[in-house]
C-alpha cells in the first residue's frame, strides 16, 4: 500500500498499524509525535490504529538543545 510520509511516497504491507510502520522506518518513538491525515494519533493507539491507502502520515522527532 502506498502512504505519504512527511511528504514522500513510501510502500508498506496492507493493513499494517501506525506502530508497525514506525518500527519498519526505524524510528524512535520515545521522543516523536504522530499524525494520520493531520490527526493527531495518540501514542497508546499507535499499536491498534490501522493506516490506509493514500494516508499522510507525519512522524515528528523531536530534539533537544541548548
């Protein structure tokens, strides 16, 4: 199935679930935020929320500084 991910075009397995495509993308997910379709998906969801066909999806990793 092809998504959108932060703005590129990117293949996955069908019905897979949001935490299974940032696990493929490998990504750390103790310091990120997820959007589905600019909806916010909140963290104890991820496992459980099913991405479709053409989604946009944002993966948002944030940095710390100083």
């Amino acid at each position: 199935m092809n998504l959108i991910v932060n703005g590129e075009e990117k293949n996955f397995e069908e019905d897979s679930t949001l935490e299974e495509i940032i696990h493929e993308l490998k990504i750390e997910e103790k310091v990120m935020a997820a959007a589905v379709n600019m909806e916010i998906v909140k963290k104890d969801e991820w496992n459980s929320f099913v991405v479709r066909e053409n989604d946009k999806l944002e993966l948002l990793q944030f940095v710390g500084g100083g």
